[in-house]
C-alpha cells in the first residue's frame, strides 16, 4: 500500500454537502466509509449512514461528519471522499491512490 505518508482521507465540500441533504432536518448521521474484503478486485467499499464509533477517524466540515474505521484507514490513507451527480448515476465517489486496480463499478479495488 501507499501509506508512507500516512495521510488522513479527505472529504469534499461537496460530499459533505450532499450528506446534509441526505440528512435534511433531522439529526446529522455520520456517513461511514469503510473496507472490507470482496467485490471483483479484492476489496469493496461500505458506504453507509452509521453512528460513530469511539476509535473512528472523524472528518467533519459543514455540519457534517464522515467516520472511517480503524482497520480501514491504512486502505484509504490519502484518498479523497467526493459525491458524483452525472447520467448514470448519482454516488459517493472514493479517489483512492492505494488502490492499484478498481473494477467499472468503482466500488471494488485491489491493493
């Protein structure tokens, strides 16, 4: 893996802007990102509203929180954590420079 920097994934302005969309008016609702072994490459994404944990890794910005596990932050060190809106779809995209290959989907990679 690339982590010889060992930097913390970073979210976009426009990630978290969408994330107080999802959560409208009611409570904010960390987003969590996570990874776990499994898809076509190795390694999926879990990318799911969840309550924080004590030991997660908390990036906030606008009133917003994303939450990445212990064990998955080795995987996402440096990575970037933006939201796509195009044709095919609109998702939670991961930028990730760990990854040495992803599937079409972008939800699976190896290392």
């Amino acid at each position: 893996m690339n982590t010889g920097l060992n930097l913390p994934p970073k979210v976009t302005e426009r990630a978290f802007a969408r994330l107080a969309d999802i959560n409208g008016g009611g409570p904010a609702r960390p987003l969590r990102v996570a990874v776990a072994g499994g898809g076509c490459s190795g390694f999926q994404y879990d990318i799911r509203l969840d309550d924080a944990a004590e030991d997660d890794l908390v990036l906030s910005g606008g009133g917003q929180r994303v939450v990445v596990d212990p064990v998955s932050l080795p995987f996402l060190a440096g990575a970037t954590i933006d939201f796509s809106d195009e044709l095919i779809g609109a998702r939670f995209t991961i930028d990730n420079p760990n990854a040495s290959a992803s599937c079409g989907c972008g939800t699976s990679f190896s290392i």
